[in-house]
C-alpha cells in the first residue's frame, strides 16, 4: 500500500504563528521536519484508533518517509 502526504495542519504552529508570525518568517525546506510519526488507522470508526500503518523515525533527526 502507498499511502502519500500531500499536505498536512499543526495546530500548534498555527497557534505559534498567531502569537508572534515574526518568529516564523523561515522557510522550512522539507515539510517532514516538522512531522514526529504518522500513524494510521484504514478503518477508523471515530471513536476507536488501531494503528495499521506507522512511520516513527528511529533517530531524532530521521525523518518519516
């Protein structure tokens, strides 16, 4: 299965930028650097999450695939 990422929202760097947009002003060169894991549950019922499929870098500066 190929599961692809075209575009995602962070809350919390949405909230950052509401705070002080000056701070984030850089560009970020791979959006990924900015996701920790993705973990996904094919058959979702809204109220239980099983994770099938999981990206979790194994070293702090890897990124998910």
């Amino acid at each position: 299965m190929i599961i692809e990422i075209k575009d995602f929202i962070s809350p919390t760097i949405i909230e950052r930028f509401n705070i002080d947009n000056k701070l984030f002003k850089v560009k970020i060169p791979d959006f990924r650097s900015m996701i920790d894991t993705v973990l996904i549950d094919t058959n979702y019922d809204g109220n239980t999450f099983h994770i099938v499929y999981s990206d979790v870098p194994e070293k702090k500066n890897d990124l998910v695939s």
